[in-house]
C-alpha cells in the first residue's frame, strides 16, 4: 500500500473541503434567506395586484413567474459564490428560449393578447360580445384564448390573438342592447298608425326598456311594401327571449287591426293569422 499516495490524496480531499465548506456553507445560508425574501416579495406583489384590481385570472399567474424569476435569481448568485462558470449555462438557457420561442410563435402571440386583455379589460365574464360574425356570452377569459357561450348552447374557444387584431363589439358595456327587426307595411297603409300599433304592442313586453324609447321608422322601400325598422332597447341577458317576443307581439298586433302584407308570390294583399 503506497501511504504517500494515499496521504497526497487526503491532502487534495482536505484543502478542497476547506476551500468549498464555506462557500458551501454560505450558498446553503443564501439559499434559505434568499427563499425566505422572496416568499415575503411574492405575497407582497399579489397583494399589490388585488388592490389595484388586477383581473383574478392574471394574478396567480404574475405571482408565479414573479416566484419563478426571483428564485431564478438566487440560485444564479449560489452559482456565482459557489465559483461555477455560468457563461457556458446562460449561452444555452439563450438558446434554448430562442428555439421554444420560434416554436411557440402563435401561442406567445395569443399569451401576449391574454395579458393585453385581462390588463385593459375591453370585455369582461358575463357580457355580450361580438367578433365578426360570433356572438355570445363571455363564459371564461383564458390566458390563450376567451371561451364564448352562444345562444345556441355552443362553446366558441377564441384565441385572443384573433380578439385583439379584430373589432369588437361588447354590448354589455352599456347595460342595454338595441334590437334591429325588420316589419313590412303596404304601401296604402298609414305609417303613423302603423308606428303607433306597433308602439303599444312593444309596451306589453316587459323586459323592452320604456328608456330610451323604441325606435320605429321606415328603413326602404321595396317593389311591393315598405319596410319598417323596429329598435327597442333591452338588457343584454334579455336579447334572444325579447327578439322572439317581439315577433310574436308585431304579428299578434298587425293581425288584430287588420294591416295587410305583401306576399312574395305577387302583389296580392293578404290577411295575416293569429
């Protein structure tokens, strides 16, 4: 047994060990404040978030990459005290966000929306929107995408990159929402009398809002009648059920006084049943 070679190599354990025990010591002590801070940091800033009112959705979310970040952090500065090389392990975290960034492209794009949307709030859970030709109700605001009920009962998964490059309509902003009908008359018909039958009929419905009032006038004229546009006002939650309403009164009222339609075979006047 060679106990040079042996008391050489305890010689190199020995002086490692004290040159590596106090940085070791000192990471370890690090580490335990450094985790300590940032639990107090992370609770402060959702605490920050709630009272300015930031979107609950966004909040755990900022908290978590703020967690993230932080902690990122204190383990860089253990490295550093440790003595590792961290040129080598920054070149490739670069790389490596690069390559998951040109391959996230879209995703990053609508994670972006995500945030620009839950920030300004153009829209929020519970109002009536519209984006093109989909409309509905907003049942979830995702990070990625704003889940929209239709009054079909259809989940519409809209990614918000589409939401923010597009115009949207929220006609819950305004707590009401205005029906467009659309009601013929001939022309021997007198339009005020018209207007007025169809005013009361509208009143009978109560969810139409007596303010403001509804809008009745003549829109165009057509080879056999005149079309009439009827705008009464409702609450947005009421927009389906008060459309139908409203049908359903206009014809029960233009029936009763006896108003006469235009059929699409001719020019014949017609009766209109109950």
């Amino acid at each position: 047994m060679d106990w040079d070679k042996i008391n050489e190599y305890l010689q190199i354990a020995i002086d490692k060990a004290v040159f590596f025990l106090p940085k070791i010591a000192l990471a370890a002590i690090i580490l335990w404040i450094g985790f300590k801070i940032v639990k107090k940091l992370v609770k402060l800033v959702g605490l920050a978030l709630e009272k300015t009112g930031f979107s609950e959705t966004l909040r755990p979310f900022i908290s978590s990459v703020t967690s993230v970040v932080l902690k990122g952090a204190v383990l860089f500065i253990i490295a550093s005290v440790i003595g590792a090389d961290l040129t080598g392990l920054v070149a490739i975290l670069a790389a490596a966000g690069f390559a998951i960034g040109m391959a996230l492209q879209g995703s990053l794009g609508n994670f972006a929306s995500g945030i620009l949307i839950l920030t300004l709030k153009p829209y929020k859970i519970g109002d009536w929107i519209q984006l093109d030709d989909k409309f509905g109700k907003v049942e979830e605001i995702g990070i990625f995408s704003t889940d929209v009920l239709t009054p079909g009962n259809k989940i519409l998964i809209i990614p918000n990159s589409k939401i923010t490059d597009s115009v949207v309509t929220n006609f819950s902003e305004k707590k009401m929402i205005r029906l467009e009908l659309s009601v013929t008359m001939p022309y021997e018909e007198s339009f005020p009398r018209v207007k007025k039958i169809i005013e009361e009929a509208l009143l009978t419905i109560p969810r139409v809002l007596k303010d403001p009032v509804p809008e009745i006038g003549i829109h165009t004229f057509d080879s056999h009648s005149i079309e009439l546009l009827v705008r009464p006002y409702v609450e947005p939650d009421d927009y389906w059920e008060v459309t139908f309403e409203s049908h359903k009164v206009i014809k029960n009222a233009l029936s009763k006084h006896n108003i006469k339609v235009a059929y699409s075979e001719g020019i014949e006047l017609g009766s209109i049943g109950e």
